[in-house]
C-alpha cells in the first residue's frame, strides 16, 4: 500500500506530532510505503492565487478551477502545487492528520486542498465527481486530535453530531473526488489527558492503521441514484447524515 | 450599526467583489458604519503559529490556545491579529463574504478565523461559549457564492442539506462564540450565470442588507438546555441539524 499522510500542526514536540511519528513506524513496519507532506515543516503556502498557473488561460481575471483545468492538461502548475499533486496521484491512501480547529481543518491544510485538489485531474474534465471522481478507488481517513470530549461530540451532545460536524470534509472534500472515505481516528481531549492516555491513544492508533483493511466505510450515494435533476430518486432511502428525502412544498433551504 | 465584512476572493474583477462593493454601498446608504477586511487585498496571513505573539508564556513548545488566552490579558498579540481583533470586537453585525470552496471557507478566511476568534476574549475564560460566548449580543451571516446549483443543496440534493454543509461555520464557528446566525445569503451558479441574472443578485443581496433586522435567525441550544454531562436534557427537543436524542444503548459515533 502507498500511504500519503498530509500533516498540520505548528508543533514539533506534540501530541500530534508523536501520534504522526508513530503513524509512520506502524505502516512502514506493516511494509507499506509512506509519503509525509508535514505542511508546517514544508511551510507550505495555502493562499491560492494566479500564481499558482506558469501559463495563464485567462490573465485578465482570475478564474481559479478555470485555470486549473488548463494546467491539468498543459502541466503548468506551479512547482510546490505540482509536487503535491504527484504524491496524491501515487498514493493509494491519504491520510489527513491535524487538530481540530473551529470543527475543521487549520488554515494551512484547507490551503492544500485548495490548492493541491485540482479539477481536471482530481475531479472535472467531464462530470467525474464523487463516484465517478478522479481519485476513484482509493481511500482516505481522517486523524484528529481533539480539545473537545468525546461525550460533546455526539447526535444530542453540546457540538453537535460527528458526522454533522466532519461533512465538509468527508462529503464535500473525500467524497467528492471518489474517495472512499473510512471512519475517522480520533484522539479526544489531548490537552488535558494525562501520558497514560497518550500512550493508549499511541497504540490505538497504531492497531487502527495495522487494520486499516477493516476501518467501517461511510456510506455515499452514487451519482446514479440521483436524478437529472440532483435531486435523490424517489426509491432511493437516504444513508448518509447530509440526505433526507423532502416532502414535495417543504422547505428545502434554497434560494435563502 | 457597525458592520465589518471580512471579505477572501482572489480576483478584484470578480462578481464576488461587485457583490461586496454593492453590500457596503447599501449598508453605507442606509447609515451603518461599515469596515472591510478584504484579505487578498491585505496579504493577510492565514498561518497560524508562535510568531502570532509578542510574548509566549510556553516558550517552549507552542500551545496556541493557552497563549492567546495569556495575550488575551497582556495585549500581547502581534499586530495584524490585533487590528482585526480590534474590528471584530467593533462590530454589532459581522459578515463574512467569500465563494464555497470544497463545502467551506478559501484557506485565507479560515485562518482569520484560526487566528482573530481567540480564546480568552471571542470565547473561553470560564466556559464562555455558544450562548455565553463573547460575542453574544451581535449578529453574523455568510455571504456566499457558489458554483453549483441551488437545487443541488437541499435534503435530497447532490451535495446535501445547506445546513449540514454550512454546520462547521454556523454552529461551530458562529455559534460557539455567541454569534446569532442570520440565514445566509446564497448566490448560486455565478459562473454560468449571465449579466441579468447577476444583477438580479446583487438586487437581491441589497434588498437583504437592508431588511438585516428581519433576516431568519437559525435555531441554536441555549448551554442550559444540556445537562452536566453535555448531552442534550431529554425534555428539550432537537431543534438544529446537528442535534437528535440517541436511545440508550445506540452508537453515538464517539471513540470510532
């Protein structure tokens, strides 16, 4: 297996940071291959911008997924872009391991997304999106370390669902570009768990990436069970937190 | 009333900046102060680190949280995080305009939020959250455009329900801090959209602006209404997306 573990935290001496180390021992000694983007270390820049384009379609007025389009075909994108691009084009499993902050990614890891998921390649050129997308038979999972306790992050807990919470990037980021997306790993609380929980937390992550085979995978609808109109057929039962079949006249929440 | 527009679009020739330049035009016409951070055009830097302090009270590994709490105390915060902290504490109405990037905010917006919204000021310092956040008492809405179709979010829809999609800003960013969250403002398809119909919207968004006062406000759980345990007491009822009461016994998705 080929493993590309996108990493963020400013930290060296974290928990993060040692939850990363011990990531990268476990699949290695399973005999994977691993490939680390420690965007931190790297000081990745997560601003897109036309600078990201050696060549420009439209210099005028900067159409982002535009342009990406046309680098994806003339490869011009720019150097730091491309070498990232490259690593999730040879991975069979990506990994996004970070700190939760404000229910998300940090900034500089959302910037890789911006910047690195490009349509053209990863989804675009044509309707490739979530089953159909680019990355289509590979698999991604998210690793979070928490401030939060688990019991607050749950269906009547004070955060809200986790599923909820984690939609934008499971459905919105994985899914989308065809991921299969695995259960997350999460370590809760680490600021105030002592060093036996970290330990605990170490091994536990460790056995989860020994048995990365059987992580449960979130269920995703297929964009055949979707009408023309991207609205779910009528004989299709919703799966997912994000779906649920409306009532014809009901709200719907658009055009607010 | 004092509006700031925290504002992240690469291309000033962009229908998002008409859309902002109309919004503070009719705020302005209707006798609001209005100030504007238009992040692209300031460089801001979203990268959250040690450098974001003037004084560390952990010199010796970063823990971002308990350092803004102390620069929180001793005024401590380098000055670009200052200046935008100064604008948010400002305002009475916040507005955060930007396009929907992977179902969340372009990397450069997060990073206002990962580094503005400090612990031990916008929230923290004795449990100050959600309704006792510190900055209940204001209001805030996103203002969004898009590149997919509105039909597409709804229940049933492609990409899911709106307020799954937007539960990370409105909830957990928003909400947390004690924000009231106005229904947002959605202009869909921009980039397949032609000169009437974008003139329709920045109509639309005008007219928005000025009926704020009357904008839905979406559900949210008062602290009270969740027990010492933070789970939701069994005599409220569920009133957000994020929220429903899980019987005894069923998984809850924590420790996955």
């Amino acid at each position: 297996m080929r493993v590309l573990i996108v990493f963020a935290h400013p930290e060296p001496h974290s928990f993060g940071h040692a939850l990363l180390d011990r990531g990268v021992e476990t699949l290695r000694g399973q005999g994977h291959e691993v490939q680390v983007s420690d965007l931190y270390a790297m000081g990745f820049n997560p601003v897109a911008s036309g600078a990201d384009f050696t060549e420009r379609r439209f210099p005028d007025a900067l159409q982002y997924d535009r342009e990406q389009k046309q680098a994806s075909q003339k490869h011009t994108f720019a150097p730091d872009i491309q070498a990232e691009l490259d690593k999730l084009l040879w991975c069979d499993q990506l990994i996004l391991q970070f700190p939760l902050w404000w229910f998300s990614v940090p900034a500089i890891l959302k910037g890789w997304i911006d910047r690195v998921f490009v349509n053209g390649t990863v989804y675009g050129a044509g309707g490739r999106r979530f089953d159909r997308g680019g990355l289509q038979g590979r698999r991604a999972m998210l690793a979070i370390t928490t401030g939060c306790e688990a019991r607050m992050m749950a269906p009547d807990g004070l955060l809200g669902e986790r599923d909820v919470i984690l939609w934008h990037l499971h459905h919105g980021v994985f899914g989308y570009v065809g991921l299969q997306v695995q259960a997350p790993f999460m370590a809760w609380n680490i600021q105030y768990t002592d060093a036996e929980a970290r330990a605990a937390y170490l091994d536990a992550y460790a056995e989860r990436l020994r048995t990365l085979a059987d992580a449960p995978v979130l269920p995703m609808h297929r964009l055949d069970e979707f009408g023309p109109n991207w609205r779910l057929k009528p004989e299709v039962a919703p799966r997912t937190v994000g779906h649920r079949h409306v009532a014809i006249g009901q709200a719907t929440g658009e055009g607010a």
